[in-house]
C-alpha cells in the first residue's frame, strides 16, 4: 500500500498530536463506567488468572490516562506522557476486553509512533493507519451478511431523513445500493494513498463521517454519543493529517523505542488480514459495523425474568422463541457503560456464565454461539450451552479468557 505524504511535518504534528490526544480523552470521558470496576457488567480480562486488583486502581489508573494526555495534548513533556498513557491503557485493556474499543485501539497502534519516531515517521505511520482503516473496513462488509442483515438497516437509515424508502426497490438496486457503502470505504482509503487524489479523498472522508453520523445519530439508529464523538474526531483528525502543508523539514532521528513503534505498526497493518479466519478479532482488524463476525447471544428463560433487574429485562427482547428472550447485549452495554459491547463470541459467553452465576436458580440461562459468516452464503456454525457448567465448557475452546473475573474462583 502506498502512504500518501502531504507537504512535510512539523506544522500539523502539534496539531495532531493534541487532537490524538483530547478526542482519546474525551472519549474515555464519555464512557467513564467502562474504566471503573463495580457495575453490573462482567468484567472479562484477557488473560486467564488476571489478578482482582483493589477497586481504588480501577479509579486511579483512567485517573493517570487523563492527566498523562491532558499534558501531552498541551505539548508537556509529550513523548514520556504519551508513553505513561500508553502503558496505563494497555493495562486497563488487559484486564477488561470491552476496554479494547475501536478509537482506544487508534491511540495503542498511533501513540507509540507519536513517542517514538521522528515527527516525519510518526505522521506517515498515523496516515497509512487511517488510510488501513478504511480499506480494511470497507473489505470487511463485502459479503453476502452484510447484504442480509446490518447493510439494509444502514441503507434505510440514511436515506430515511430525505424521506427516501428503499423498500420499493428491487432486490438489484438494492444489493447494489448497500454494496456501495464499503465500497466508498475502500474508495476513500485509496484515493488518500494517491498523492494526486488526496484532496478528493479528504473530501470524501469528510462526507463519509458526516454520514455515519447522520445514520447512528439520535435521527437514525440511535447510537452512544462516543460513536459520533469518534467520528467527528476523525474528521477532524484528517484535515490535519491530508490538508496543505508549507512548512520547511528538518531532520530528526527516532528515539532508542523507535523499532519498537514499528513493531506495533507493522502488526496492526498485518493482522486484520487474517480476521476472517479467527486470528485477529473484529475491531483490531477495522470490521466495523461488519455483519459476518461471531458472536454469542445470550437468552433467559422467561420464568426466571423476576430474578434479573430492570436494567436487564428492558433489554430482552419482546417476543422470545419458545420460553427463551434474547437479551440485547449491545443496548445493555451502551445503558450501563457508554459503549457498544466488544464484537466477540467470548464476551457473549462470558456474560452467560456471569448471569448464570449470580441470577439463575432453577431454569438457566442458554447462550448460542454463532460461528463467522462465510463470504459468499452467510451460513454460520452453531453451538448451543445451557446452564453453567456447558457455558464454561463452550468458553474454554478460546484462546484467550472467555469467562467473567470474579466468578467461581475464575479471574
């Protein structure tokens, strides 16, 4: 992939750098619930025996994040802050996978480059990265799922405010129609790789965001404030990054880390690639809004909904399929924590077992796991856990931590 490399680096690398750093804030700001343990959400570090700290680290560690990049937004000893924030992000990561959101992942992969190399590296590892995001993210969603289930939602969604329907159309123009979104992902990332079509590529990032947040908007689908915060960042993180600049170079070695930043980047370029056949989960891989990933879903038997408080059985669904109602992960999630739930069948098994053990008495709780969507047909693996001791069976196929911390003597 060819990086574009607008004008040269100094004048809009303070710029980015404090916008990198004030939106990360902003966001963990909004989502605050998710960086603090003691809320009726499961907790699931990634690691299997992840020690239980004492709560007050819960508070403390966000506490370092913040300080550490409100200094380094306002050019503050800025390398060993982005570095201190980095540290204290990865380990609040570890030790809760729903921490591991889209824009969090942004600042692990961009950080270390913005503290490590040269201002001129740091901006192209920053530009390849968002130019990744999109050709990545727009792969993710060309497939027969995606036409199925999540892309007719967006496609009503955003043509709902201009009083459009697609449901008269035919089936052609509307495959067509929902193919065309990640095809302007994809789009948008090469023509910002071109040197000669960046400005086009600008402008269709902006266009691309502002629709986004037109659809999950409180006029669309509704979504959590910090999805349109991290959209609205991004644009305004690419003007920086892809707008003019005139500014004279000058050279600048990386520090004794650099190899290190590299190591990170080169990753994060490489490993969505293998998403689809299970070797990197959905949001490091870009897989945003992508229908195809795996999940689990979590449904409670309707005699035992007395059992489960209010914040639970709002989100079960209306009607069940026999005596069993799905619970809605993602609208529980965004109720409690601010945030979408992490996109992985661990997460749905986890909360299984978590409501098993601490709700559940006579009719247990069921979770079905359902495999990736396969590219051309959307057919899925199915496997089906009821009651606790299936769910922990199911969860221990994983390579990493698919149980709750806390809960029958699991951390």
């Amino acid at each position: 992939m060819t990086c574009a490399r607008p004008g040269t680096p100094e004048r809009p690398f303070a710029p980015y750098r404090s916008a990198l750093c004030g939106s990360t804030l902003l966001m963990i700001g909004l989502s605050w619930p998710l960086w603090v343990d003691g809320f009726d959400w499961p907790r699931v570090p990634f690691l299997a025996g992840w020690p239980q700290f004492p709560r007050w680290v819960s508070w403390a560690t966000p506490g370092g994040i913040v300080g550490a990049l409100g200094m380094a937004s306002l050019g503050r000893a800025w390398r060993p802050m982005i570095g201190l924030g980095l540290l204290l992000l990865a380990f609040a990561i570890l030790g809760d996978q729903d921490r591991l959101q889209p824009w969090a992942y942004q600042f692990l992969v961009i950080g270390p480059a913005l503290a490590c190399l040269s201002r001129a590296r740091a901006l192209r590892v920053a530009r390849c990265y968002v130019i990744s995001l999109y050709v990545y993210s727009g792969l993710s969603k060309l497939d027969a799922s995606f036409v199925a289930e999540l892309g007719p939602t967006f496609l009503a969604a955003g043509l709902g405010p201009f009083g459009i329907s697609p449901a008269g159309w035919t089936a052609t123009a509307r495959t067509l129609a929902i193919l065309a979104m990640p095809a302007s992902e994809i789009s948008v990332g090469v023509l910002l790789a071109i040197p000669a079509t960046r400005r086009i590529g600008l402008v269709g990032s902006v266009g691309l965001h502002s629709t986004l947040i037109l659809i999950l908007g409180p006029w669309g689908l509704g979504h959590s404030a910090i999805v349109l915060a991290w959209n609205a960042s991004l644009i305004l993180e690419n003007l920086i990054l892809f707008g003019p600049n005139v500014a004279p170079s000058e050279v600048e070695a990386d520090t004794v880390f650099g190899p290190l930043a590299w190591a990170v980047f080169a990753a994060a370029l490489v490993l969505p690639a293998g998403e689809r056949s299970g070797l990197c989960d959905a949001w490091p891989a870009h897989a945003l809004y992508a229908s195809h990933c795996e999940r689990a879903d979590v449904s409670l038997h309707e005699d035992e909904l007395d059992r489960f408080p209010e914040s639970i059985r709002r989100r079960l669904d209306p009607e069940g399929i026999g005596p069993w109602r799905r619970l809605d992960l993602t609208g529980w999630s965004r109720d409690v924590r601010g945030t979408p739930v992490y996109p992985s069948a661990r997460i749905g098994l986890a909360v299984g077992e978590f409501l098993e053990s601490r709700y559940a008495s006579v009719r247990p709780v069921r979770v079905v796991r359902l495999g990736r969507a396969s590219l051309l047909e959307g057919r899925r693996t199915r496997d089906e856990a009821v009651g606790l001791k299936a769910i922990r069976a199911l969860a221990g196929q994983f390579l990493l931590n698919a149980h709750p911390a806390g809960i029958g003597g699991r951390d």
